[in-house]
C-alpha cells in the first residue's frame, strides 16, 4: 500500500492505493501532477525522519509528502500610535 499525505492548514489528508491497481494508482498520480503544478513540493520518505524532495511522480515509493509552497511576506514593522 502507497499513500500520498497532504499536509495544509487543516491538518492532512491521505489517499491510500495499491501500485497494483493501475485505475488508483492513476488517480494518485493524477493527484500529484495537479499539486506539484499548483506549486506544491513532494518529499518521498527515505527512512525515519528523512526525507528526499521530488518532482515527478514514483510508484515505488510507499509514503509522499506533500506541502503547499508558503510564500513568505516581510512586512514592514508598525509604528506610531
């Protein structure tokens, strides 16, 4: 069993297939190409606490992270009163 987690604002969601079912495996992948072309970034796990950053979409790999790309704004600091 493979599992794509999507980590956002509101905790993570999972989707769960079997590599040997193309017709889910397909819709996972699918799953992906959307993301990572909305600017998310995949992490494949390697082993406990170790991650790899990837770019295209690897059956063979059991569990994928995936986080949307936080654009960080600096704001200038209020003063006055």
């Amino acid at each position: 069993m493979s599992t794509l987690i999507l980590l956002n604002y509101h905790g993570d969601e999972r989707m769960e297939w079997d590599p040997r079912d193309k017709k889910a495996m397909a819709k996972a992948k699918a799953k992906f190409d959307l993301l990572i072309k909305e600017g998310w970034v995949a992490y494949k796990r390697i082993r406990a606490g170790f991650g790899e950053q990837i770019t295209k979409f690897d059956k063979a790999v059991e569990e994928v992270f995936l986080v949307p790309n936080v654009e960080i704004i600096a704001r200038p600091p209020v003063v006055g009163g």
